[in-house]
C-alpha cells in the first residue's frame, strides 16, 4: 500500500529536500556519492544553502558555480575548487578514504 509520499512498505527516514542534490536516500554510515555539507560558520556566506545537511558535493559544485556565473564572474575567474574545504566537511565517494591530498611521485 503505498503512502501519501508515493513510498511503499514500511515508512522509512525522511527525505531530505531535493534541492542543490540533497541526500534522500543515502544511509548516513555508508554514502555511495562524494557528499558535503556547509560547516555552521560559514552560512552567511553560502544564503540558500542550509548549513549541516548533506548534499551531493556535485550538486552542490554545480548550483554554487551557475550562482557565481550569473553574478558575473567569468569563466577564467571561478575558483579551482567551488566547495572549499575549510567551508565545507565532506563524506564518501569512491576511493575516498585512500585519497591523499598529496601530489604523486
């Protein structure tokens, strides 16, 4: 029988919201996807973006990038990386844990 959601079977966690590719589903402990979430600090500088969720680090590269496009900064003048990680903490993502953050030899 299915639910008011949509959903199926037993009711299940809450989905989170789908914007900016915020996790639905993603148990907490095992993530698939590489996923960030805005540190408390720094909110005021990321307005849309609700601090201390999980979201997929590429939905979320890609949302802050079309923002920094349409306030007029050029293609030459977008940062290296979007999600800085003293703004950010992140999770997951294939190969992660072995990732080092050292250049190769």
């Amino acid at each position: 029988m299915a639910s008011d959601d949509g959903r199926l079977g037993r009711p299940g966690p809450a989905p989170l919201r789908s914007d900016a590719g915020a996790v639905t589903g993603a148990p907490p402990s095992q993530p698939v996807a590489r996923e960030a979430r805005l540190r408390p600090e720094f909110a005021a500088k990321y307005v849309g973006i609700e601090p201390g969720v999980w979201f997929s680090a590429a939905g979320l590269a890609e949302k802050l990038i079309t923002r920094l496009l349409r306030e007029g900064v050029s293609d030459e003048e977008l940062p290296q990386r979007v999600l800085d990680p003293t703004h950010f903490e992140f999770r997951g993502g294939e190969g992660a844990a072995t990732r080092s953050t050292s250049p190769r030899q």
